[in-house]
C-alpha cells in the first residue's frame, strides 16, 4: 500500500503553525490542551499529515496572535513566473530553519542583540564559519 504524501500547502502552513508556536514558546501539549485536541494531533498539523479546517486554522491564529494569512506567506502556488524561480522555492530554507529549536532560538537570541554593529559582526561570523565548512567537506 503507498503512503500518502502531505499536500505542499497542508506541509507549508503545518510548518508556519510549527514555527510561530515556537517563537511563541507554547508547547504541542499547551497548544493542544487550548484547543480540546492530543500533541499528538497538532504534530500532525504540524507535519502537513493532517489537514487543518478553517475553523481550527482560526481558533490556531487568535491562540498564536497572528492573523490566519500568516500561515499562507510563502505558500506554494503551483504556477512558475517566467524566471523559473518563484519566491516561496527561494525562500523556502527560512522556513524550514524557523521550524527547527536551533532557529528559533538563535532567532530570538539575535533580535534581543542591540547594537546593529554587533549583528553585522555575528552575520559575519557565521557566513565565515559556513564558508570554512564547505571547504573542509
């Protein structure tokens, strides 16, 4: 029996649910309990497996402070410009960045970062870091 792949756009907002969730520091079991629903249920919101109604999609915004268009930014729409690349393809690595523990936390650690100087340096500093990276593998 084939396994069922998630739709691209019940993946993309699964994943911005994931990412806003995060930022907001509200566990899948906080998130879950607010909603009358398991953890188990929201991961699988989550991973795109489980599509999400527009009634829930709704009860998620207001419980994550965002208005539901926020889980759509980027979205996939199927057509190609005539360039070939679309926004939501080359944007696409953010995304999967921001629903990771790792960028979160290095997102909210940044943005408390003041000084504009100390940012450049830090950006610096992890494209150097990647550049060694790619040089040693």
């Amino acid at each position: 029996m084939l396994k069922k792949v998630p739709n691209p756009i019940d993946r993309h907002v699964g994943s911005r649910v994931r990412m806003r969730r995060m930022l907001a520091s509200v566990s899948q079991e906080k998130l879950g309990e607010a909603l009358g629903l398991t953890f188990q249920q929201i991961q699988k919101y989550e991973k795109g497996s489980n599509r999400i109604s527009a009634s829930r999609l709704q009860q998620i915004a207001k419980m994550l402070d965002v208005p539901v268009s926020f889980f759509f930014d980027g979205a996939p729409t199927g057509d190609m410009p005539a360039g070939g690349f679309s926004d939501a393809a080359s944007t696409a690595y953010v995304s999967d960045f921001m629903s990771t523990s790792e960028g979160v936390q290095l997102t909210k650690a940044f943005v408390r970062i003041k000084s504009a100087r100390v940012r450049r340096r830090i950006v610096d500093l992890v494209e150097a870091l990647a550049e060694d990276d790619s040089e040693t593998t």
